[in-house]
C-alpha cells in the first residue's frame, strides 16, 4: 500500500546553466546535499527524461522536473500513527536506533 504521494514539481529553465546550479537555485527549501541526493536517486527529469549528472547543461524553454520519491508502507519497520506535512508520529520499537 502506498502512501499519498505528492506530486512532480516542475521548473522552466529561463537560462543557460548547468543543472546543479539551477537546481540550488529554484529549489531554495532543501540543503545541497539534499537537491544532490535527489539527482543520485534518480528523481530529477530534464523534458522528461531522467537525469543524474550535476553539469548536465541546460538551455532555455527546456523543463525541469523533481520527482517525489514513493514510500511504501511495507518498507517501515514499525507503524506511523500520524503524519501531516511539518511532523510525522511512529511508533518505533525499544533498541531501533533514530536520527533527528
């Protein structure tokens, strides 16, 4: 069962760049690491097709697109009992290790 996905944001590319500097750039709410985690994994699309160089080059009237990445229920080792866009509540079992 898949939890409620949000959907593809997309950004039109105005410039000649390449596509990490664009990306730090329009996506101004996530780190560096982050919008570079995103290219790795795949979830970044130029005009559609996926792409994971950093200096993959970008010119005017091209569209990029960052892809949500799905979590599947089945894939968390213990249930989440509430979740909203700003908190998540789980309830993690004694002696599972969590990060901040």
């Amino acid at each position: 069962m898949e939890r409620k996905q949000k959907p593809p944001r997309q950004y039109p590319v105005a410039a000649q760049t390449t596509l990490l500097p664009f990306l730090l750039e329009s996506v101004q709410d996530k780190s560096r690491n982050t919008v570079k985690g995103l290219l790795t994994r795949g979830q970044v699309q130029v005009n559609g097709k996926t792409v994971t160089r950093h200096d993959h080059p970008l010119t005017p009237g091209q569209t990029v697109t960052i892809i949500p990445e799905t979590v599947k229920k089945a894939q968390l080792a213990f249930p989440i009992l509430y979740e909203d866009d700003k908190i998540i509540v789980g309830d993690k079992p004694a002696g599972l290790l969590s990060m901040a």
